[in-house]
C-alpha cells in the first residue's frame, strides 16, 4: 500500500469517527442532563449542597468560639474604692486583668488616685487578660472662667454660677436704684473680672443693689457713709 492510499483510508477513518462522535452529542447531553436535572437526583444535589453548606457553618461558628474564648471566663471585681497606684501594681492585683487609667476627676470627697468608676463594671463576665480601663480621683479642681454677672439679676446670677460649678457666698446688699441686680462681683473680697480663671467650688460674693426704704438701718447708714 502506497503513503498515498495510507494518507486516504487515514483520513477517511478520522471523518467516520468525529461524524460518530456528533451523531451521539444529542444523546450524550441527553444523559448528561438526565443525570443532573431529573427530580430525584436534583433533589439529592440540593439536600447535598445544603447539608456541606450547613457543616461549614457549623465548623466556622465551632471554630470562631474557640478563638474568641480561648481563655477561661472570670468574675469581674470591684476596683471602686481602691488605690489606683495599688492597682498599677502587678504585684498586688490579679494577673487576669490590665489596669488603664483612662481619666481623672475632681473629687473633693475622695483621696487623691482613689478610683471612682471602672469599665468593664464589677460582677460581668470578661475573659483573661482584659483591660480594666479606670476613673480616679484628682485633687486639682478644675478651671473655670468667671462669667460677666454685673448687671444680671441675682437670681439669674446664681444660676449662672452653679452652672459651671461656683458657689455663692452670702450676698452684701448695697442702696441703688438698679433693685436685685448685681452691681459687683467678689473674689477672696476683691473685685474679679469677667474672662478670670478659678478653680471650680471656689465662692464668689455678688453685691446687689436694693432700694433704700427696704435695706437695715445700719446697712443704709454705711452706703451712705
């Protein structure tokens, strides 16, 4: 047999094969859809997707709970009341927790570095190693501005002085036509001008004016002196 006839029976079978082929693609894809969309098998492809879907989750959630709990949950205690500098000590605190002071706060009432508040808040449950973050007590008042009273009713100048944490001495009554207005305002029993800085609780004493008729004799004869 020549190249030539071998060449032409070659390619004669390749066309009957690929022609076969084409011929049965109808019936293959037939089968093929048979296989995956006929209702038992499509129901059993869905309740598979869903039980994979299902387990995943599952192991995520599993998996999620043990990273967020790794440590033993603790009782949270109650720092209130204690030295801030007592606990910022290692030493004498439980190693669970971290100790932050995240603020001070002008108490009066309390030492200095006593704490007042604390967050997370005593009796919650908290995980190891969680930071404590702590109020403390500070014995430096804060500043305040004086604000302008002169002119201002008394009873609008009072308010004015609470609101920023001042307090109001005993008020001196002084003869003017100008009744219940501030004709002064007094600190340490000197004048003090508005814009002044003081520390908060401190006492400021308002003069206000009164008419004549309605003051003590004796507080009449020293305006009038």
């Amino acid at each position: 047999m020549t190249k030539k006839q071998k060449f032409y029976y070659a390619h004669n079978y390749n066309k009957i094969i690929l022609l076969l082929f084409l011929k049965d693609i109808p019936k293959n894809m037939s089968n093929l859809k048979t296989f995956f969309f006929s209702s038992k098998k499509l129901g059993f492809h869905i309740l598979l997707a869903t039980g994979i879907f299902v387990l995943i989750c599952v192991i995520t959630l599993i998996v999620l709970d043990s990273y967020t709990r790794h440590g033993t949950e603790v009782v949270m205690p109650s720092f209130v009341g204690m030295d801030s500098n007592e606990l910022l000590n290692k030493e004498t605190v439980s190693k669970d927790y971290i100790i932050v002071v995240s603020d001070y706060l002008y108490d009066r009432n309390s030492p200095q570095g006593t704490v007042l508040k604390q967050d997370p808040h005593a009796g919650e449950m908290v995980k190891k190693g969680r930071k404590v973050y702590v109020t403390v007590a500070s014995n430096t008042p804060p500043k305040v501005v004086m604000p302008q009273l002169q002119d201002v009713s008394l009873r609008q100048a009072e308010i004015m002085l609470k609101a920023i944490g001042l307090e109001l001495a005993p008020v001196i009554y002084k003869a003017s036509p100008y009744e219940n207005a501030v004709l002064e305002q007094l600190y340490k029993g000197r004048v003090i001008l508005p814009g002044t800085e003081v520390n908060t609780g401190e006492t400021i004493t308002l003069v206000v004016g009164k008419n004549p008729d309605d003051l003590p004799d004796e507080l009449e004869n020293e305006t009038e002196e």
